[in-house]
C-alpha cells in the first residue's frame, strides 16, 4: 500500500483527487491547500508519494519539493502542474522531484505515475516527449525500470549473468532480457558501455545496494490542513 499525500490549493481538486485514488494500492493520509501546512502533514502523515501543485499561493511547489526532499530522504515527490513547461521540468527534476504529471492528463495516467514513482522509477509526462529527447534532461530522467537498474547495479559490481541471476532469483536468460533492455534504453554500444552510462547519470551507484527498500512508515491518523 502506497502511502500518499496531495497538495493543492484547489479544496474541490483535493477532495476529487482523493475521491478518486480511494482503494487499490494507495491510502491518501493527508492533503494540504499550501506549502506551509504541506511541511506539517508530511511530518506527521509520513506518506511515501507526495503529490504536489507547483502554483502554490505561498511558494512554488518546486521549493516545496526540495525541502521536503531535504527533510525526508526516502520521500518521493511528483509535481503536477498545467504546464507543459521545459524550464519548469528543468527546475522541477533538479529540485529532486521524481515525476512531473500535466493536469490535462487522465487520472489513470496520475495513478500510475505515483505507483511507477513509489516503486522507485521517474516519471514524466508522455506529453513532454519532446522535451524528453533533449540532452539536457536526458541526465535527469531515470530512462531504466527498477529492476533494469538491480541488474545493472549487480553487472557493475562485477558479477556475471548468472551471478546476477542468482542473487535476483531469476533466470539468466530473464537477466539477459534486462541487460538487453538497458543498452537499447541507454543508446549503448554494448554492455559494458551501458555500465559506464548508467554510472555517469546516476542510474547506478557502486556500493549502494539496489534492492534497498527505505524503512516502513507506520500507518495512523489522516491529516489535512
């Protein structure tokens, strides 16, 4: 169950969005109309997603986002805005925030930008593809899925296919799959290229477990403000 708060200054855009998010996967444990009463339900809902307006009355939801990335360092933020905005985009992945969702968009769109942002991807609206095939955002976007990036992890370290299928619990052909899918993704020449590309953007790290999980929240009372 994710656990997720909304913050928006638009009360009957709140309560429609929680009306609407209510069952599957996730629980709406507090909303907020502002950034400061943002800052207080997330430290005391301690949601995992944190769905966020950029136009806020009192501060953009881009500074909101970085300081509540700074605050909670397992938080994941998505930004949700009207605009389709590239230096907005810029400013919002540089802020730290993992996904970027336009309002015109479906909410089943919404849905799963929170659900692929809590299972530790990035997401940004298809809508901006254009601005996706930049350079510049290039190094921003995570362009590998989480599992895509355990092998690659895995790889880095130095271990084999089969290695990396043992300590994932699959196949080395499944693993194999993985790899393959990381190099188109990653426009590699081969393996060992997409390893030092997913190095240099961070998609990677050496010494940091991939498969790291951040510590449970425990579930409690829903707060508004």
């Amino acid at each position: 169950m994710t656990r997720l708060a909304i913050v928006d200054d638009h009360e009957a855009l709140r309560e429609g969005l929680e009306a609407l998010m209510v069952g599957g996967e996730l629980e709406v444990v507090g909303t907020a109309g502002n950034a400061a009463a943002a800052l207080d339900v997330v430290e005391h809902a301690r949601p995992d997603v944190v769905l966020v307006d950029i136009g806020l009355p009192d501060a953009s939801g881009i500074e909101l986002a970085r300081q509540l990335i700074a605050r909670h360092r397992t938080l994941r933020v998505v930004l949700y805005t009207e605009d389709a905005d590239a230096d907005l985009l810029y400013a919002g992945l540089d802020a730290g925030a993992a996904g970027y969702v336009l309002k015109a968009g479906p909410v089943h769109e919404l849905v799963a930008a929170v659900a692929q942002v809590a299972a530790g991807g990035t997401y940004v609206d298809p809508r901006l593809d254009r601005v996706l095939e930049s350079e510049r955002t290039v190094t921003r976007v995570s362009q590998l899925s989480p599992r895509e990036r355990e092998v690659m992890h895995l790889m880095a370290e130095g271990l084999t296919a089969e290695a990396a299928g043992g300590e994932l619990g699959v196949s080395v052909e499944t693993v194999r799959t993985h790899v393959r899918n990381a190099v188109r993704k990653l426009q590699a020449r081969n393996r060992v290229h997409a390893i030092a590309l997913a190095l240099e953007r961070g998609e990677v790290s050496l010494g940091t477990p991939s498969g790291a999980h951040p510590p449970s929240r425990g579930a409690g009372r829903r707060w508004s403000a």
